[in-house]
C-alpha cells in the first residue's frame, strides 16, 4: 500500500532570524548602526543583557534576535504559518520537532514548533499566532527623481539627506551552505509551499543552487525568502533586510562605514531577484544584506534555471568563502 503524501505546510512569510554572539554589546551596537530598532531586552540578576529583540519599521513584533552565548552562531529562521494545523503537522511530522510552546519572552507573543534540518541539524521554527505591531512612524524619503532627458523634480527644488543608519522596514531572505542539495531541495520542496524561483546547475547539469519563494497562488511575493547552495560543509551565508530605497541604502552604508564597520560587498546589483545589494560583516564575522528595488513574482511565473559559471572577479573571496 502506498503511503499518502503528506500535506504541505502553508508558509505565510518569513518573520525573523536568531543569532548567538559572545560579545552581546558588539553586535547590540552593530544592529543598531545597521538600522534595527531593539525593542526588548532581557537581562540577567545582575543587569547584564542575555537577549535583545530588534525590530523593524514593518509590522512584524521583531525581525531580528540576538541570545547571548559562550559560541557564536546561526540560531534558525523562523517563518510564520497559516493555521495552527500546521502547528500540529510540525510536530508531529517534521525531523526531530519540538511539541507546540509559547513565546513566552517574545514581542508579539504566538506559538512555535521547532524543528531541525535533516542534513545539517540547524534550526527552522514555524510561529503562528504573533500580534503584528504598527509601523514606526520614521521620516522616509519619496521625492522625485531627475534622470538626462526627464526632469521630474520641480526648478530650484533641492535634495537634502539627513546622515543615519539606513532603517529596515522587514527581513526579506536568509541563505545558507547545504552538504547535499539534493536532500535538501527535496525535503523543502515536498514539505513546504516553497517554489523555486530560480536554479543554477553546473557543466555537467547538475544542479547546486536554489532560489526560493512562497507559494502564495496569485498574491505577489519577494523572488526569494530562501536560498540552499551546496558546499563541502555547513555554513550560513547571511540574512537580508529591506530598506526603503537607494538613498537610503547609500546613506546607511555611509554611516556603517564612518562607524568603522567592514564592508563585505556592495552596493551592486544582483541578476537573481533583481535587488540593489550591500553586504557587511558583523562584529562575528556573519554576514548581513540591505536590499531595495527586488522582484515582485506570483506563482505564475516560472522557474528558471541557468549555469553557474566561475564567478566574477569582482565578487570578494570572502562572500563565496
């Protein structure tokens, strides 16, 4: 007799990743030169921060967290989830899943199930339940722009920028390193509303990179939320957070590096999803994006597959490493 197929749980969006640090303070005042909001903190008997929550201008409750830890490390992403049904399918079914428990120290409170990944142990948590939390009332820029042949700003209108960090509104993709793609890209695939949005496979058509989106039918979503590339071991590449337009961006990447933070790469433009990329390194060594201006796709749109070819030399070593 066959076994039926199980049913895939329905992803929402991705709401917020989890970090480990060593020297909490560090990384405490890279995010908030970064762009974060922190909107809660926890703290010891003797005063001394063990987890900060951080926020964006967005109405997710947080984006980001960050738990003190005698190693530093990648905590998980979590995504939300349509139903507590698929809460209880979590559970039950997915590789070596924690039962349903409350966030109970969280902004926005909910319920989760943790799981983790059936190649290379990390984390995944699926929430459902949080409160969402009104925008932050930040001044953010919408002026016209003046291009060779079109004036579109009015005669003696100046630009004027106010120099800060840029400020995240969401998170929009996390990425990492898989030991075995295939796995990997199957179990996501069988078990989630993922779609591939884009494939990159080598010489030989063997396929080593995934570009992942939600399938949410006709609604519009980002080109990608996640994204698995295979390599002889496990590793997080970086965790990506839209700001809200290129100004911006360059504002803020002006600010991180007067605040003598290192750049990883960027500002450029990427081919896959299209967004005006910068990334940095936090004060660990993990790697973190502001993106702008990416794709918008329905599940009409088909997935696209290319070769990957040797890399341009102007990608740092230290991004492919």
């Amino acid at each position: 007799m066959t076994t039926p197929a199980l049913r895939k749980i329905q992803l929402l969006r991705i709401a917020h990743v989890y970090y480990k640090y060593t020297d909490l303070e560090k990384e405490r005042q890279f995010f908030t030169d970064f762009g974060f909001t922190e909107t809660r903190t926890l703290a010891d008997a003797n005063g001394i921060v063990e987890k900060s929550y951080f926020r964006g201008y967005g109405t997710e409750p947080f984006v980001l967290c960050a738990i003190r830890s005698d190693k530093a490390a990648f905590g998980g992403a979590a995504f939300a989830v349509e139903s507590e049904e698929d809460l209880r399918i979590a559970a039950e079914t997915l590789p070596q899943a924690s039962a349903i428990y409350k966030l109970e120290d969280a902004p926005g409170g909910g319920r989760c199930v943790t799981f983790l990944d059936p190649i290379d142990g990390w984390p995944m948590h699926l929430v459902y339940g949080q409160e969402s939390v009104d925008m932050l009332d930040i001044p953010l820029p919408n002026v016209p722009i003046n291009y060779p042949t079109e004036k579109n700003r009015a005669a003696n209108k100046t630009q004027r920028f106010t120099k800060r960090p840029a400020p995240v509104h969401k998170l929009g993709h996390f990425g990492l390193r898989t030991t075995n793609y295939a796995k990997s890209h199957e179990f996501y695939t069988s078990r989630f509303n993922f779609l591939a949005s884009d494939i990159v496979h080598d010489a030989n058509d063997v396929d080593h990179t995934t570009f992942y989106r939600i399938n949410r039918g006709p609604d519009e979503v980002d080109h990608h939320v996640f994204f698995l590339s295979e390599g002889p071991v496990y590793k997080v590449h970086h965790s990506s957070f839209e700001t809200h337009d290129f100004d911006t961006q360059v504002l803020g990447h002006d600010w991180l590096r007067e605040k003598g933070h290192t750049n990883c790469w960027g500002i450029g433009r990427h081919v896959m999803g299209s967004q005006i990329f910068d990334y940095w390194f936090d004060p660990s060594g993990f790697i973190f994006e502001h993106y702008v201006d990416g794709d918008q796709v329905t599940a009409d749109e088909p997935t696209h597959r290319s070769q990957g070819g040797p890399g341009s030399p102007e990608v740092p070593a230290a991004f492919l490493d």
